[in-house]
C-alpha cells in the first residue's frame, strides 16, 4: 500500500490497513502484503465482488512472529452481496486472502479494503 488513511468517528479510530479492487481470474487468490496489527483491537474487511468467494475463501491470517501464519479467522462470500466481516486482534502482523470461486470466470468487479481499529 505504502500509506495510510486515519479516520476518527469520535469513538474508534479506523486505520486503511490494505485495499485492491483488482480484479481475479477463475480460482485465482489475491494475498495482502502483511501488515503491523500492534494496538489494534479488531480488523473489519468490507468486500463486494459479482462472484462468490470459494468455501472459505476471505480469510484473515494472524502471525506472531511475521512468519507462521497460525490464527485463521474465515468466511464465504456471497457472490454481489455488500459484506463486513470483523475479528478481533490476537497477532503482531495479519493479512487478507480471498479466493475467487472456481467454474464461474473471471470477476468483473472487486472491491477488498481491510481496515484496523484502535
């Protein structure tokens, strides 16, 4: 990403941890770049696609040690459904997946952004 957008709404802090709107090819996966997740009580991921993930396929992974991926928090994704999705922080860094369902082509539309909250 190389930046980041802070929003307060007076209660929380939102912090843009990661976004693309790139879209997937038939089965493809889109995998975030890690991100620093210190101090941050949750990761809310907001999602609109016209197709549906895979089973399982938006995943936010934790890691304590930047390495091993071993807190995995999952969902499937309703293919045009506006969608939030939220867990709390149990990591130092995370990232995002979401995995394009196979069988039904490449998506015309994609919409990931991956938000902290302090």
């Amino acid at each position: 990403m190389g930046f980041l957008v802070g929003i307060s709404t007076g209660r929380k802090t939102l912090v843009l941890l990661d976004s693309t709107v790139a879209t997937l090819a038939d089965g493809a996966t889109y995998t975030s770049a890690a991100y620093d997740v210190v101090g941050l009580k949750e990761i809310r991921v907001s999602a609109f696609a016209n197709l549906a993930s895979a089973s399982n396929g938006l995943v936010v992974e934790q890691s304590s040690d930047s390495t091993n991926y071993d807190v995995e928090s999952t969902t499937t994704y309703a293919g045009s459904d506006k969608f939030g999705f939220e867990v709390s922080v149990i990591g130092e860094q995370a990232r995002t997946k979401f995995t394009n369902v196979t069988g039904s082509g490449a998506q015309t539309t994609f919409r990931l952004y991956t938000w902290g909250i302090y």
